[in-house]
C-alpha cells in the first residue's frame, strides 16, 4: 500500500483518513483493535512518527481510545461519529458555493431560500 | 542528543558553515536539505569528526567528535569518496568491519548484498558508481551506528534498487532505532522516510521543524492582481509571481492576518504549499525566482 506523496494533503492527514474509512467500511469496529504505528509505518512505507500523528488525531477526536499497554481501539459509535462530521463538512462546502455563486449571479436572500425550499418539496427538478 | 552551537568551517577563508546553532534529537529520521554548497557535507564531516570545527562547538551526547574513539565507534558517514582498501574484494571489507563496529550485523550485509545482485568476490574499485553507493549504504545499514550519517545516499543508483533501499532504511529504523541524519537535494524523495527537517542555506540554519510544521509554513494564494495587491502588507511575502490578469503570492502562514475564509470571500484562492517548495522558496535568491533574471 501507498500513500500519495506527490499529494498537498500531509501524509499523517492521508493515514487518518485511511483509518476512518477502513471503520466506515467496518473493517475496523468498536471495540476492536487498531494498527500500531508501527504497523502503519511498515504497511504505507512512512516514517513511525508521522503514522503516530495519524493516530493522534483520531484519539483526539474521540475516534479511537487508548488502553495502556495495549494500543488504541475504536471508540464504540465512531462510525456514526465520522459520517456525522462527513454529512456537516461535505454539506457546508457545498452550502458556501451555492452563496458564492449566488452573489455572483444577483441572486437575492429570498430567491436563494425559495429555491432551496421548492427543491425541498420536490417543485423543481 | 547532538548539539551544535555556533558551528563555524573555513575552507582557505571562505565559509562553509557560518554558525550553525541546532539540537538533534536521538533517534529520529532527520531530513538535511539544502541547496548546492549550502553546507550539509561539510556539516556531516563535522559530526562523523572527519573534519574539526573552525569554531563553535559540536557535541554527541557530550563527546566531541573530533579525534574521539567513543564517537568514531558509534557513528558512520556514508558518503560517495568512501575508500575502502584497493586490494581486498567486498567480503574482505565486511569481514574487517566487525573489527571496528560493535553492532555489526554481517548476515544483514550479506543477504542485502546479495539482493542487489553484488558478488562478494567484486572489488570495490571496480563497482559502477551506483553499485558503489548501494555498498556503502549497507555497509553503513550493517554497522548499526547509533549515529548514522547518509550524505546524498541514493547517488546514482537506478530507481528500483532506490526505492528498496529506502524501504531498507526504514524496516532497520523500526526494527533498531537510531539517529539517522540524510541528506538530499531530493525532499520529495525522503519526505515519507523524515520526522524532522534540517534546512541549510549559506552556512547557517534556515529551518528546524517537523515535517508536519513545514508543510503548514506557508500558504500560495492565487487571485486577480488588484485583489491580491491590496494584501501586501498583511503577510511576510516568501514568494510572487505575477501573469496578468493573474497573481500568486506565497506567503508565511503565521504572519497572516487574515482567515481562509475572508481570503476566499474576496475570490481568492488559498492553497496549500509542500515542504519541498517551502523549502525552495525560503532559500531562494529573489522573491520571484527565475523569472526575475529575465525581466
């Protein structure tokens, strides 16, 4: 396994986002036990200290938990934890272009709301 | 720990080290860039203590280097002018090996040797350029080395046996830690292997950072000129480029006064820069790079 390192995105960032997938496709569930840092370091070819920042995020949002001695496991509802922040990050970035390209386009408030609402209720395609 | 304080080298007057200050941890990876003739050779000989400081003072866990046996046991250069004696073949200079360093792991050599298609009955001599810096790199792998010195390692060797040796680097790394200090013109190249970054430019240290710090050192922002112009004074410029109607500045993150999201409300893009190009933009010569020779 790779990861990208031509990409802007760090590679401890890429390592978190890999975890978080592998929980959303349940290949890591509650409870059960993570990759150690050296584990990652090994599987993705990366420095041990980067694979570990990795982890750190994940630990500091709650989505693993640390036992002592033992290594890190996934927090009971991480699953729904990450598609939660998922749902609200993809759908605010969507929300700032649509306001974007209204104020682009002299769309008013009213307009924008009444367009949101008529899609809501299916008045438009 | 290694320590230098205010290191200073003079090749008949001229400087190669201007007074490097730093503080290496034990045990990381350490990255050392730098532009052509910044410094980092000269930096490395000064820490194997094949070279004595012109001033300043350099310490390895309170050892200085030069002419010391505690030092020369416990630390390796790998460098291209390695000489190895002209009369005895690759099995020779493994076996005289386990004389000098303790941890020595002969096996190890072997089988890597091997792997790369080297007969031990080669003279080093008569090694292809890169066959000879795949030699040394695991020779300097098989010494075990608490300090492990590797000047442009990779030089010559073709791209497959590149990328396995560095993966050797690492498997080594993890199995036996140890202070592993690489230099390379190449970031890119090293960034998955590195903790940490040591940028030299004319002698003296531009930077020290982790990586993750690097690559958060600066952001590119790309907009209509006269959007841009007007956020001149609000950041440190590292960099700018200007292609009508278009501009970009690079610029140091910490000094912007403004947030992402007033950036993009005034159209302008921010995005983000690798440590590779911070690095580039932090020793270059001009703020606008090539482009300013022919203006």
């Amino acid at each position: 396994m790779n990861v990208n390192v031509e990409s802007t995105t760090p590679i401890y960032v890429q390592i978190a986002d890999w975890i978080r997938n592998e929980i959303l496709a349940d290949r890591l569930t509650a409870d059960g036990k993570v990759y150690s840092q050296y584990q990652l370091a090994e599987m993705f070819n990366i420095n041990p200290a980067t694979a570990g920042k990795g982890l750190t995020i994940l630990l500091d949002e709650n989505i693993l938990y640390k036992k002592r001695g033992l290594g890190m496991f996934v927090t009971v509802g991480a699953k729904d934890m990450i598609l939660q922040t998922r749902r609200n990050e993809t759908l605010q970035q969507l929300a700032r272009d649509i306001v974007l390209e209204a104020r682009r386009l002299s769309v008013t408030d009213d307009e924008l709301i009444n367009l949101i609402q008529k899609m809501q209720r299916g008045e438009c395609q | 720990m290694i320590q230098c304080t205010e290191l200073t080298k003079s090749y008949r007057g001229k400087q190669a080290l201007a007074g490097v200050t730093c503080a290496l941890d034990e045990q990381k990876i350490i990255g050392l860039v730098g532009r052509n003739g910044a410094g980092k050779s000269t930096m490395l000989k000064i820490l194997a203590g094949h070279l004595k400081p012109t001033d300043g003072e350099v310490c390895i866990n309170n050892d200085k280097p030069f002419n010391n046996l505690t030092v020369a046991t416990n630390t390796i250069l790998i460098e291209e002018a390695m000489t190895f004696p002209n009369n005895s073949d690759v099995a020779h200079i493994l076996k005289s090996a386990e004389k000098f360093y303790p941890n020595w792991q002969g096996d190890l050599a072997k089988k890597l040797l091997s792997y790369a298609g080297l007969s031990p009955k080669n003279f080093h001599y008569n090694l292809s350029k890169g066959q000879r810096s795949t030699f040394n790199l695991i020779y300097g792998l098989a010494s075990r080395c608490a300090v492990t010195l590797l000047d442009e390692p990779m030089n010559g060797m073709d791209e497959a046996i590149r990328s396995d040796m560095y993966r050797a680097i690492l498997k080594e790394y993890i199995a036996h830690p140890r202070t592993i200090i690489i230099s390379s013109h190449h970031l890119k190249e090293i960034e998955h292997l590195i903790e940490e970054i040591l940028l030299i430019d004319n002698g003296k240290v531009a930077l020290h950072e982790s990586l993750e710090h690097m690559q958060q050192y600066a952001v590119r922002l790309i907009g209509q000129r006269d959007a841009l112009e007007q956020y001149r004074t609000q950041a440190n410029i590292l960099f700018e480029k200007q292609e009508a109607p278009f501009a970009e500045m690079v610029v140091q993150a910490q000094t912007l006064t403004l947030n992402e999201q007033q950036l993009r409300d005034a159209n302008i893009q921010v995005l983000p820069v690798s440590a590779s190009d911070v690095c580039k933009y932090v020793t270059a010569k001009s703020r606008g790079g090539i482009d300013d020779v022919f203006e």
